[in-house]
C-alpha cells in the first residue's frame, strides 16, 4: 500500500470545510477551533476526510462481512442520553446522531470507533498498549451482541452517572440554559448559541414547521395550541454541522412560561460515505428519520421531517435529559468497560439495522485487521490534524 499523505487529506478536509460553510461563512474559523481542540475533536468534524481515505485505499475498508444500516460517523460522542418517544419511559441511553447514516458495510462503522477509541483512548492519558486494549474490549461488546440480539445491560459507572445527572432536571432548567424570560413571554437568549435568523426566513420556517406538526401529527391528536411559534432564531451548534442551516423553534407548549417546547430543525446533505456506497432515500431527511427509527428501540420524541426552500430538515424537540458523556472527566480504569459497552450499543443498533448479518462471528484474524487498519487510520488522522493547526 502507498502511504496515504495526511497532508493532502489535511488540504481535502479545509475545501470540506470551506464548502460546508459556504452559506454562514463566518462560523469557518468556529469550526476549525473546535476541530483544533485534539485529534479526536478533529476526527468529529472530519468524517469526509475518513470516507475518502477508505475510497483512495481500499484495503483500509476491508474486512469481514455484515451490512445494513451504519450510524455513518460512529465515534465516542455521538452516544448519549435522551427521552424517547415513549412518555412513560426511562431515559435511553443509546446512539444518537445518524446525520451520516447510510445502509452499507458494518465495518465501516466499527473501523471508524476504533479509530476514536485509539485517538480518545491516547487523549485521556492511555498508553499505545492501553488504546489497543480499549479496542480488544469494543469488539468484544460489539461482536458478541451483533450476533446475539441482545443488548447489553450492565451500564458503566461513567454512563450510569450521566443518567442519574440528567434524571434529575426539569424543564424549566432546559428553557433558563437557552431562553430568557421577559413578563410573561420568553425568546431566545441571543448570543454564542442563538442568533437572529434573516427575517425573510422567518415565515418560511414557521411554514416548515407547521408542516412538520401536521406530518408528526395527521389526526390531530396533540392540541396544536401547542405548537404555536413564540420565537425563531438560527442555532450555532455541533462541529462537523457548523455551518448547517439550523432553525431553533420556540413554541407555546402547554401554556406557561415554563412549559415552552424547543424544536431543532436541521437541513441534512448528502452523507460522506457517499464517496463508498449508494444512498438511499434520496432525500436526506427521510434517510435521517429512517435510520433513527430502524437502529433504535425507541427513537427520540415527536422527531420528525420537513423543508424549507427545497432544503430537508430533520425535525427534533429538545428536551432536558439530552446530553453527552464528558470524556474529559473519565477515569482510564473505566474505559474498558465504557468501550465494551460502547461497542454492544452500535452492535445493536446494527442488528436492529440489519439488512445481511455476518454468516459467522468475526474471527480473531477479521478483528485483529480491523484493528491494525484503524491504526493506519488514526495515524493519518492525527497527522492531518497536526496539519491542519499548522496551516491555521
């Protein structure tokens, strides 16, 4: 294999980059902060860089067998805790960004983890033996409930406690982190995560949400007093979506101030793993919305489709219990069973998914290739990314 050249992928991800955010042009330099952060914030933002280094090499994205739907930016933050669509329901704790979601090859998902745990793994202080041990554990979980169907339930202390963290919030602490109270009526808090959206958008997007309600809700079962439009604003958030349209929704909710309802209405592109596999459905939305419903036991509440413009928006109410693991605040002794446990979620998520599973459990030679190709994987990575610090 010729040795992939981080620079020239370094180069490839800042025309990404300059091409994502060619709408709201000033976030660039935000998301390149963001991305500068570590190799692993680096990783986050630069799915295209990884899907085009599995198409320029392809003995990168080898491997054993297994397709269907693939999460499609699988790394150790994009799982975390939410409520489901079920109201009587615990909060999950699960998958939860499927921007990138395709149906392809199963390993694709799973070299990219690996890789994250390799550059995580080295970022919270584990030494080259210790990340590979961290991967030895993920496709232990992962390889074991692919095959089984069943998903794991012994939690790691870390992710235990981040739902007993969330458990304990309300609604009120949800609108006082993202809204401001003014008498009797609330907006958004302008600033750093909110800003005012053009006014020539704002009908459009009260239009596309009440599109929205009328597609979540066909009979008419929710009061759609509910769903009055009290605030729009344009939402900065995330670091491979910066640059995104986002329209965040202020809505009347159940009547009081501290009853509003947040709504996130995200335009969702083409995914990476294009430059790979074919993508279906065509519109980016339904994709979104069929892949959270085909992995997921119980999707995230009143999630939903809609457009503006043409443009397809995945729709989402926010609500309190969401939230992320904070990788800065765990301890190396809980990363083994956090990777295992990691790696028997997106092994369920796949089997949900499923179009083709494995004929057999991945050999110990499949899994140590997947292993040795996220190596070269990582290393290309963190090149480009030191790349990238010395071009900004």
């Amino acid at each position: 294999m010729v040795a992939p050249d981080p620079r020239s992928y370094a180069a490839l991800q800042l025309d990404k980059d300059r091409e994502a955010t060619l709408d709201f042009p000033d976030l660039l330099p935000r998301k390149h902060t963001r991305m500068a952060e570590s190799p692993l914030a680096y990783l986050r933002g630069a799915a295209p860089l990884f899907y085009a280094l599995l198409a320029d090499h392809p003995e990168l994205a080898e491997g054993p067998d297994g397709t269907g739907w693939l999460v499609g930016d699988a790394h150790l933050e994009n799982f975390g805790a939410f409520r489901t669509a079920h109201a009587d329901e615990a909060v999950a704790f699960d998958v939860n960004d499927f921007d990138e979601a395709v149906i392809g090859p199963f390993r694709f998902d799973v070299l990219r983890l690996l890789t994250a745990a390799i550059l995580g793994g080295r970022e919270l202080g584990s030494n080259g033996a210790a990340s590979l041990a961290l991967c030895q554990a993920l496709l232990d979980g992962y390889v074991s409930v692919l095959g089984s169907g069943v998903a794991p339930t012994n939690r790691p202390p870390a992710v235990q406690r981040l739902l007993d963290k969330v458990a304990t919030r309300s609604h009120r602490d949800l609108l006082d982190r993202r809204t401001e109270l003014r008498g009797s009526t609330r907006r958004f808090s302008r600033g750093d995560r909110y800003r005012d959206l053009d006014p020539a958008m704002v009908p459009k997007a009260e239009a596309a949400f009440a599109s929205y309600v009328a597609r979540l809700d066909p009979e008419r079962k929710l009061d759609r007093g509910h769903f009055a439009v009290e605030d729009v604003a344009f939402r900065v958030a995330g670091v491979g979506s910066l640059g995104t349209l986002r329209i965040a929704i202020l809505a009347r909710g159940k009547g009081q101030p501290d009853s509003r309802w947040i709504f996130d209405m995200k335009r969702e592109g083409v995914p990476a793993a294009q430059a790979l596999v074919p993508v279906q459905p065509e519109n980016p939305a339904e994709r979104v919305f069929a892949a959270n419903t085909a992995c997921l036991q119980s999707p995230p509440r009143m999630m939903g489709i809609t457009e503006l413009d043409g443009q397809p928006l995945f729709v989402r109410r926010l609500l309190p219990q969401e939230d992320k693991l904070d990788l800065t605040h765990l301890k190396a002794a809980e990363l083994p069973d956090l990777a295992r446990y990691l790696g028997g979620l997106l092994g369920m998520a796949h089997h949900r998914g499923a179009r083709q599973l494995p004929a057999a459990p991945w050999t110990d030679a499949e899994r140590t290739g997947l292993v040795q190709r996220a190596i070269v994987i990582a290393g290309v990575h963190e090149a480009s990314y030191l790349s990238m610090c010395h071009t900004l």
